[in-house]
C-alpha cells in the first residue's frame, strides 16, 4: 500500500531564504509525482508534475527533483516570499485503486517579512 | 494550467435540505473526477472517484445514499448533499483529470448547514 510523508510538517522561515521540502512514497512504482499549494480556505493549485522517467522540473522559483529508486522527491523554493506561504503537499497517483491521489499531510509554510 | 470550476464558493442551506454542487472541466476533457472532503487544519480525505458514464465509485464510509455523484459528461460532475446535517457542514473540493496526466482542482465549496 503506498504511503507518502512530508517533512517538515511546519516551516518558518525569513524573507529570501532558499528551502527545501521533502516527500516521500513507499512505492516506487510510480507513474508520476505532483507538487500542488494550498491557500487557506482554497482549493489546490498544482504547481509542478515530474513524470516517473524524470528528475526534475522546474517552474519559476520552484525546482522540484524526483529519485525514484529511494523513493524520495523535493520541491526547492528559491529567494523565498510572504506570497509563497501556504499548505505543500505532494502526492502520487495509485493506479491499482482507480488512479486515486495518495497526498502527504503537507508542509505548512510560514515566511516572514 | 488547466481550469476546474467549482460551484458554488459557498452555500449555507437549511438541515434537511439538499444541496449540489457543481464541478466543470474548463478547458479539457476529464475522464476521471474526485471528490474530497476537508475538515479545517486537516489533510483531504477522498469520498469518491467517478468515471464519466459510470457510477461511482465510493471510499469506504461513505454514505452513498447521502453524497450522490453524477457524471454525465467529460467536462461536468455533481455531488448533491441529501438532507443536509450539521454534521456535513465541511469543505468539498473536486478534482478532473484527463486519463493518466496532471490532476487540477476547483477552488472549494464551503458548505455550512445551519
């Protein structure tokens, strides 16, 4: 059964800072990875999808990398803003249960002025 | 990206009422759509994945006589909330995706049952 985590579950962080976000999944048999953002009260806003025979994409400020073998994808956000603060979550599709997204309990991101 | 419009942003209705909300596929055809429940500072939890032209297919403890989900076409899905409790008063959010590519999201409903 896939299982998928975020760490940290909570993130403060100063104006300008780089971060990282971490997501991880069970299964490596994925087809592919999305990174989505939550505003509160909002619905997801999906940010970057990385298909299972890459390792990364990037939009933007965003890079998010892909390694399937450890099971393991992170999201960077360079030159961190007030603007990017929000819910991140990361989730995979599970194709053995009608292709249903299997989320992490995301990463509330708090950046500071 | 893609467009997912949710219908409406909010709703306050009346206990024992009905409610239905709306879910449309701008801008592509979905042949899948989701339908998630989120309580406040909590994960989404899924109550339903409907095929267009199917029925759907319900989570477990998931009162299908309660949420009733139609999809009659690629670009358009339904959930009705029947007799409405206090209870159901939640957050809805749907998804569409077109076969085995990128999910998008509506905006949310807030249902609030007084």
């Amino acid at each position: 059964k896939q299982e998928v985590t975020q760490i940290p579950a909570a993130l403060s962080v100063p104006e300008g800072e780089n971060l990282v976000l971490n997501c991880s999944f069970t299964d490596s048999a994925i087809y592919n990875l999305q990174w989505f953002r939550q505003d509160p009260g909002k619905g997801l806003t999906s940010l970057l999808l990385i298909q299972s025979s890459q390792r990364e994409q990037t939009s933007g400020r965003l890079n998010a990398s892909l390694d399937k073998s450890s099971g393991r994808s992170t999201l960077y956000i360079a030159a961190s803003q007030p603007g990017d603060s929000a819910t991140y979550l990361c989730a995979v599709p599970n194709y053995n249960q009608g292709g249903k997204l299997i989320f992490g309990q995301g990463t509330e991101l708090s950046v500071k002025p | 990206g893609a467009v997912v419009s949710q219908h409406p942003s909010w709703v306050i209705c009346k206990s024992g009422t009905s409610v239905k909300i709306e879910c449309r596929s701008l801008d592509f055809q979905a042949t899948t759509m989701f339908w998630y429940r989120q309580f406040p500072k909590q994960s989404l939890m899924l109550m339903a994945t409907s095929n267009e032209g199917s029925k759907a297919t319900y989570e477990q403890g998931v009162e299908k006589d309660k949420f009733l989900i139609n999809h009659a076409s690629l670009t358009l899905s339904t959930l009705t909330v029947t007799s409405a409790h206090p209870e159901d008063s939640s957050f809805y959010i749907c998804s569409a995706r077109l076969k085995f590519t990128e999910a998008f999201f509506g905006q949310g409903t807030r249902l609030t049952v007084v």
